[in-house]
C-alpha cells in the first residue's frame, strides 16, 4: 500500500515538469513585422506543440511594442481597443491555463495588419500524450477547419486503460 502514495506523487511531479517555457518565434526579438510570409509567427506557431501550464514568453522592446491578447474577432480585424490584456513590460510570460485558441498581436500602431499576430492552439488534456495528430493550424481557427480532424481515441484508450488496471491494482493492494 506504500507505493500508492509515491506513485501519485510521481505522476504530480510529472504532469508539472512538462510544463515549458516557450520563446514565441523561437528566438529574442521574433516579435516584430514579419518580412515574408514564411517569417510569420503563425506559421512557427503550426509546427510547436502548446500544452496546458506551458508559458509563452515574448522578448521585445517595451518602449515600442507591446503585445494585446484578444477575442478571435478582434484578432481577425486588428481591433486593439478592448484588448482581453495587455502587456507593454519586453519581457512578457503568458501562462496558457486552458485548451484552444489564443489569439496574440502588437499593439503597436499599424502592426497586425502588418502581419505582426500569432493564434496558439493548446492542445486539450485528452491530446496530451497522444502525438500522432497535428496539432491544428492557427488558419483553422480565422477559417473553420477544411477536413474533419482525426482522433487519436485507440491510443488513448488504451494509455487510460492501462492507467485504470495500474491504479486498481494499487489501490487493492495486489501490488
């Protein structure tokens, strides 16, 4: 019966250390105008995993920029003026606390609609461990998506089916 409370205490520790800190863009200073379309932040954000607890984390200058989370639509339109925050320190840490969408831009004047925004999509807990399904694309999320996602159900059926028989076992003692 000992080991029940070590292993919880192992799968605690564990779902706290995935968490990350993620650099947006990859790199100091990303947060700027795009130059091209390949140099936009959407499309570093489609190729990176976000999961819940990950931090995103913004380097860029205070004193000019900022960055301004929003609602979807005021991301499609550029509208900086009922921001769901705001952020104007240069070193700005975003905790992501649930799954779905986040829709970032600048605010500084005539930015977004310079190409300088990024959506981050956090993957659900159910996806958490799966990693066989892309994570979907930002454009998903302006446009709706174009095929039906796949599911990556068996996989994670049996991860829980597994995680069910290991508990039971523990908490009966047959351990």
């Amino acid at each position: 019966m000992a080991a029940f409370p070590s292993l919880a205490l192992f799968f605690l520790l564990l779902t706290f250390t995935e968490a990350k800190e993620i650099l947006v863009g990859g790199k100091t200073h990303a947060w700027k105008i795009p130059s091209s379309q390949s140099d936009s932040l959407n499309r570093w954000a489609e190729k990176a995993r976000f999961r819940l607890g990950d931090s995103l984390v913004w380097k860029y200058d205070g004193g000019k920029d900022s960055v301004l989370q929003l609602t979807r639509e005021a991301y499609v339109s550029c509208n900086t003026s009922n921001p769901l925050a705001e952020y104007k320190d240069g070193d700005t840490k975003v905790r992501l606390l649930k799954s779905g969408p986040y829709f970032f831009i600048s605010g500084a004047k005539g930015h977004c609609e310079q190409g300088q925004k990024v959506i981050v999509v956090v993957l659900s807990q159910k996806h958490r461990n799966v990693g066989i399904s892309p994570a979907p694309s930002p454009a998903e999320f302006i446009e709706g998506p174009a095929v039906a996602p796949t599911s990556g159900g068996a996989a994670l059926n049996l991860k829980a089916g597994l995680l069910v028989t290991l508990l039971g076992v523990l908490v009966l003692g047959l351990f």
